[in-house]
C-alpha cells in the first residue's frame, strides 16, 4: 500500500476550479516532486493534503489516502491529531513563517506541547536535539533566540525541526529553498535528503524549479493549469518527455539549458573605439548599524561597453543592489565614483538611466492604467503633445509585444509576464541609453523568464542599450550577460567575460557559487 | 536600552514643558477676565482701585514673562496656585476631584478594554461571516453615539424604566456603574477596531499556516500567536484614548453630576479661572504622557524586534 494516494483531487477556490482531478501517489521513504508554474495548483495540491486550504477555497472531490484512511473527509478538528505528528510541512518563505515573538525554541517546542510528548524538561532537551540535528551550531543559545537573530538558512533549519520533531511519516516541502541563496539552497536540501535516509521519511517536494526537482527527486509529477500533464521516474521524465509541456520546461529552464554563451565582441564594433557606457571607480558605501560603521560596498570597480550586458552576481548581502542604487543615483557613494557617459545632470539623468526592479506588481501604480503608467515618464519629462505621447505609448507596447487592448487595463488585471513588460516599456519611453535590471526576472516563472530574457536581448540589439543586470541567479546570469562581475561582502571578487568565469573560474567563492548550481541533466 | 529609557523620558519631560507653555500662552490670550468676573458685581462694592489691588495679589499686574516664570517655578515646586473663583489653593480643588475622576476613568478603561478585546476577538474567531460582519459593525455604531446622549439613555432606561440603578444615593459602586459605561462605550470602538484590523492581519502572515501545520487547533492559534502579534497597534492606540478620558468625563461627569476633574474643568472654564485650568491642563498632559510613555517602554518587551532597534 503507498503510503499517500490522492485519487481525482478537485479543488476551487470561489467556485474557480484550481485543481482538476489530479492523481498521485507517494510510497514510503520516496521523495516526489511536483513541479509546475505559479498558478499550476502544486501548492493547492500540497495544502489539500495537509487539509491547510484558505477559507474561499473548497474540496469539491477526490479522495486523499494516508496510509489508506481518507483524510478528505475528516473535520478540521480531527485532522489536528494528523498534522504535525503524521505530516509535516516545510514552508516557502523562512523570513515569515515563524511568529517574531516567540523565542526558536519555544516554536519548535510547541509542536510537541500540542501532541502532549513529555514535560517541559523532555521538550526542551528534545528541541536542542533537534536544532543539533539540523546543524545549528550552539543550539542551547539559539533556542533562546527570536526568529529575527537567525540568518534566512538558519531560519529555514528551524521549520525543517520544527517538521521532523515527531518524525511524521510524510513531509510537504513547499518551495523550501526558493527564498534561499544558492549555496545555503543546496545545504538544505542535503539536509532534507539525509533527514530523509534516517527516518525513512517520504517527501512530497513542491517546486518551480525544474533543476532542483529533477537532482533529488525519485519522481516527478509535472502539473499545469490544475492538471497533471506527466508524472513517472525522474531520469525517464527528464530524458524522454512524453508531453510538450515538459519539453517546453526544459528548454526554458535556464539551469538546464546549454546555450551559447554571449560574447562581447559580438555586440561591440572593436574597430571603433568607444569610451565605456558605465565607469565606475573604487565605489564605497558606509551604513551605520548602531555604533560602528558597516561597509556594504567596499571599493568595488568596473566598466561597462555601451551596447554590453554586465551582470553584477552575488548572494544576498553582497552589496550588489546597493552598488546599483549608487549607479542609479538612489543613493550616495561614501567615496568613488560612477560615470555615465553622455548622462545629463538632475532630473536628465534620469533621461538617460533607467530602472526595472524586481517586483513588477510593487513597481505599478494600481489605480492607474497601463496606458497612464507607460505615459508617465513622458508626462513628467514634458515630451511631446497628448496625441504625439498616445503614438509612442501604442509603439512601446508593440515592442515590448504586449496587445493594445490591455492599455486601459490595471496592473491587477496583468500576469506577472506583462507586468515586467509594462515595466521594460515604462523605462523605454525615454529613450534611455543604460537600464539598470534589479532582479528584474526573478520572480518570474521559467517559461515567462525565458521570453523577458529574449525580449530584454532583442531589445538591446535594435536600440543599442546598455545593461546592468543584478542577480542571484547564476543560470540567468550565464545566459543574458556579457561580461560577469562576482560579488561577495561588498567586494567583486571576480571579474572577466561571463564564458571565461563560468568555464574557468578562478576565486573559490565563484566555483562555490557554481557548484550549488543544479547540474545540467541533458 | 538604558539609553532608549533615558531618551523616551526626556522626551516626555519636553512635552510637558510644551503642553504647559502652550496652555499658559493660550490661557492669557484669553479676553476674558477672570478678576473682573468675580469682583466687579456692584453688590461687593468693590471701587477700581481696590480691583486692581486684588488683581496685584493674584500676580496679575506682573509682566507677562515674569509671571510665566512664576508660575512654571510654582508648578515645579507642587504649587499650582489659588483659584480665583473659590480663593482656595489649586492643589486643593485638584486633590478633591481627581480621585473621582481617576475612579471613573480607570474603570471606564478597563471597561472598554474588555469590551474591544470581546468584540475584536469574536469576531477574529468566528467563521459565520454574517455574525463577523455585525460583530465589526458594533464598533463604528459605537463611535458615532454622543457621550451625553448616551448618558442620559442610559439614565432614562436603567434609573427611572427599570430602577435597577438609583439616580440619587446608592452605594458608590451603584453610582459609577452608568458614568463608567458611558465613558467605556466610545472609546472602545478605536481599540476595537484596531485591534479586529490587527488580528485579520497577523492571520495572513505565512506563520499561521505553519503553526496550524503543527496540529495546533484554532484557538490555540488565536490565543498563542495571534493575539500578542495584534495587540501592539492597539497598545498604541489604547494610550492615546487614555489620555481622551480627562476630556471625555467633563460631559460624563456633568450629566452624572459627578464631582470629578470633567466637572472642575467645566466650572473653572466659566468662571475663566485660570490658574485652575492651567492645572488641569497640566494634569491631562501628564496622565497622557506618562501612559503613552508606559506604551513605549512596554513595546520592546513585547516586540522583541523593537529591542535590538532600541
């Protein structure tokens, strides 16, 4: 018998099917993956298991077997003795997902107090086991410690013992490591996977990360638009895909795809020479956290070919969004300095450099139109008549490829996809030289990141920008940019041509990052 | 943190100075004279002369500055001077009300405290959407009755319909029962909802699925988690209704007929007998500062984020 079987699992949430007759199963100690888009219905899925569903949605059928009891049918009340002691559940997002006022202890104390598992004295030595177990060092002192006091990794060790305390027999990991730096990414993994052979553990292992599901995963479960379009053995699905949605999320896949790399000289007229598009010189920037001085930029210096993709890469922390601030004038070096050829001063500066951040829906003002919202920067500017702006709004949509017919829509009514292009067309309007990318795919799905990554391609080639590229992503990194500058602590540690670092790197900290990369499985 | 406390103090120091100074100014730009009220009535048969001998006594021929300085010197000392009205010292109107007021005022609190925390709680633990939506409701029904109207209802209803509460005589219990529901009633609607608006907020937080994950039942997580998260913006506002509380027993305590700070401030205000409402106005501020005060200091010790940031 497996250990879960989910049979024809119909979700909806406001009478809006999310999840259409899905089936699957999980035997013991296996870990499956269930890999999808945002909007595929793997986390409805995941939470119907755990009977965690919001209150609009509904379970409309279906049966879902734990060891052949059908937890679909049982009350709220009853599935309390069911969670945490027979499934546990690793969550998304570690920087929110433990209550700020309760010691790290007490949290994953708490989950024995309520299956009633010892006195306060058995808890509390079982909870510095289990901070030792999932390799915290100092565990008495953490226990003591809030939340806030960890690092996003050591946060995210704190929910994998607060869901292996009871050693259920299952365990939903919801996206555990996507908010994660790569190389803490591939050390909780290592943890789940050892966690997993110990106890004999089955996992159920939600992701949108092709390259993660495919590396750890007995199984893989591909889902779409609520249903599932393939599931079998990992190696079988990923080497001979039977549907062409799998095939299409390999090909955008950015960890696995091989693609060339982007070469300067390509881009660059070598016979003409050109002064750089961006110097900048030694740039330092100070903050002061209480009493003593912090440096999260420490004399960092690099130059830019006009028409060129830099890519700044680093983890979080690196000083790599505060270095593009300084770029952007958002922010005032300590000391060095940032040249930007041809730029003007005040408020034409921004003429000719421009900002696409990470969150493309935080970036849009809701209460205006899309139509409004790629007019602004021409309003502000005072660029051209009413009817003149309307003609460039309309030819900024088309470059971006988004239809006419959204322009008197709002940012709500966009997907994640036409938000960014909203945000690209935004910072167009202008006719910028240089664009400053914040992260700016990565909070987009593969299939959505690949076309932003084509378009932001074609777009330097037809008007001649010039890219600064912010990312954690290494797999994005390698395919857009031209030349790499690897961050750490403040300082670029690396520097050269994105084909030189990514095939020969020459610092530790760069092929540690690449390391934790998933490898290529094609 | 021993220097958060020194800075939080200081700051309250300077707002009392500020609230003094802006209610001496205001107080003597006043056209009224208070002197002139009292003593001008032919029947005392007072000559000019012998008023602006009173009014030298009073200190009010000194020049404005001077009498400023007088007068903080004296409010530091303990002193608040002597009523014009009454010829009594200050201190002593002030000792005969405030403890009345302090009486209604802190069950008149505690009161609405109890009756926000209900509300805001039924309604974060329900799940009948029809009885959350009336339970939210009660709270903005609750603002928008006047103090004195709901006084007299209440007298109306309760004394003269029903006789559970006599009007005159009964023990003191009996008689703070309606003044302090009709104090309690409009300041607990900001607590409320406040308080509703925080707990619907912290149970959207990702940590709420996780504890519920843990097998944690619903009102283990109201209680445990939710509760402690929700109550600090209502802290905030429960200190500065506190601080309403003086002002709001001056309609209280007339329509009760109480004897209480409310009740002085209104007397003194028609008498324009400055010294008492300069006092007063030092009270208020002091009880307002030092509740907001207790706010602050009580923040990081519930938040313990606010602790490294202290």
């Amino acid at each position: 018998m497996s250990l879960l079987e989910v049979r024809d699992l119909a979700v909806s949430y406001d009478a809006r099917r999310a999840v259409e007759g899905i089936s699957l199963t999980v035997e013991p100690g296996e870990m499956v993956a269930v890999v999808g888009e945002s909007g595929s219905g793997k986390t409805t899925t995941a939470h119907a298991i755990i009977g965690l569903l919001p209150p609009n949605a509904t379970l409309d059928g279906g049966q879902i077997l734990l060891g052949g009891t059908d937890l679909a049918t049982w009350s709220d009340r009853r599935m309390e003795s069911i969670r945490g002691a027979q499934i546990g559940l690793i969550p998304q997002d570690p920087s929110n997902s433990l209550n700020p006022v309760k010691t790290v202890g007490a949290q994953i104390g708490e989950v024995l107090r309520i299956h009633k598992r010892g006195d306060r004295r058995t808890i509390s030595r079982r909870v510095v086991d289990l901070l030792t177990r999932v390799g915290l060092p100092d565990p008495e002192t953490r226990a003591r410690q809030y939340p806030h006091e960890l690092s996003g990794g050591m946060r995210q060790r704190v929910l994998i013992a607060i869901a292996i305390a009871l050693e259920p027999r299952l365990i939903i990991a919801d996206e555990p490591t996507s908010a994660l730096d790569v190389t803490v990414q591939r050390r909780i993994l290592d943890l789940i996977d050892d966690l997993r052979a110990e106890f004999g553990t089955a996992v159920l292992l939600v992701t949108h990360d092709l390259g993660i599901a495919a590396n750890r995963s007995d199984r893989l479960v591909v889902m779409k638009d609520g249903r599932i379009e393939e599931q079998g053995p990992s190696s079988q699905v990923l080497s001979a895909p039977q549907a062409a949605y799998t095939g299409q999320l390999l090909r955008d896949a950015p960890a696995l795809s091989v693609r060339e790399f982007r070469a300067v000289d390509e881009a660059v007229d070598e016979t003409v020479t050109q002064e750089p598009a961006i110097v900048v010189r030694d740039l330092v920037k100070e903050f002061r956290v209480g009493r003593r001085p912090f440096r999260a930029v420490d004399g960092v210096s690099f130059d830019v070919r006009p028409g060129t993709t830099h890519a700044l890469v680093g983890e979080s922390g690196s000083g790599k969004t505060t270095t593009a601030r300084m770029v952007v004038r958002f922010a005032e070096p300590t000391s060095g300095t940032v040249t930007i050829a041809g730029a003007g001063t005040g408020r034409d500066f921004r003429r000719h450099v421009q900002l696409v951040y990470q969150n493309p829906y935080g970036s849009l003002d809701p209460r205006q139109s899309v139509a409004a919202i790629v007019a602004e920067p021409l309003r502000n500017f005072r660029l051209g008549d009413r009817a003149a702006r309307r003609t460039r709004v309309r030819d900024l949509m088309e470059r971006v490829a988004l239809p006419e017919s959204l322009l008197e829509r709002g940012p709500r009514e966009l997907s994640g996809g036409q938000r960014q292009r909203v945000a690209i067309a935004r910072a167009l309007a202008v006719d910028p030289a240089v664009v400053v990318l914040d992260e700016a795919v990565s909070a987009l799905d593969v299939t959505v990141q690949a076309q932003i990554l084509d378009l932001l391609e074609e777009l330097q080639r037809d008007l001649g920008l010039t890219y600064l590229f912010i990312s954690h992503d290494l797999a994005v990194v390698r395919q857009i940019s031209h030349t790499v500058s690897v961050m750490n602590k403040g300082r670029i540690v690396e520097f050269g041509t994105t084909q030189r670092v990514f095939t020969d790197p020459r610092h530790d900290y760069t092929r540690e990052l690449l390391a934790a990369i998933p490898e290529p499985v094609l | 943190m021993t220097r958060y406390v020194l800075r939080r103090v200081g700051q309250a120091a300077l707002v009392l100075w500020a609230a003094f100074t802006a209610g001496y100014v205001l107080l003597w730009l006043l056209p009224g004279d208070s002197i002139l009220i009292k003593f001008q009535n032919p029947e005392l048969g007072l000559s000019p002369q012998q008023i602006s001998e009173i009014r030298a006594y009073y200190g009010g021929g000194d020049p404005p500055l001077v009498g400023y300085l007088h007068t903080l010197l004296g409010f530091l000392r303990g002193g608040f001077g002597y009523s014009i009205d009454t010829g009594t010292p200050v201190v002593e109107r002030l000792a005969e009300a405030l403890p009345e007021t302090a009486k209604l005022a802190t069950a008149g609190f505690a009161l609405a405290v109890l009756i926000a925390v209900v509300i805001a709680f039924a309604a974060g633990y329900s799940r009948t959407s029809w009885l959350r939506g009336a339970l939210l409701a009660v709270p903005s029904l609750f603002i928008s009755v006047p103090a004195f109207w709901l006084g007299i209802l209440l007298i109306q209803v309760f004394s003269f319909r029903l006789g559970l509460v006599p009007v005159i005589g009964g023990s003191p219990a009996q008689q703070l029962i309606l003044p302090v529901l009709t104090l309690a009633v409009p300041i607990s609607a900001p607590i409320a909802q406040v308080l509703a608006r925080g707990i619907d907020q912290v149970y959207t937080q990702p940590f709420v699925p996780v504890v519920a994950a843990k097998g944690a039942s619903r009102r283990w997580i109201l209680w445990r988690h939710v509760a402690r998260n929700a109550v600090l913006p209502a802290l905030t506002v429960a200190g500065m209704t506190f601080g309403e509380l003086i002002a709001g027993s001056v309609v209280t305590e007339t329509v009760f007929g109480r004897n209480g700070v409310g009740r002085l401030t209104e007397q003194a205000v028609n008498a324009q007998d400055t010294p008492v409402m300069l006092a007063v106005v030092v009270l208020a501020s002091t009880v307002f500062v030092l509740v907001n005060l207790a706010v602050d200091l009580l923040f990081p010790v519930l938040d313990p984020r606010l602790k490294a940031a202290a």
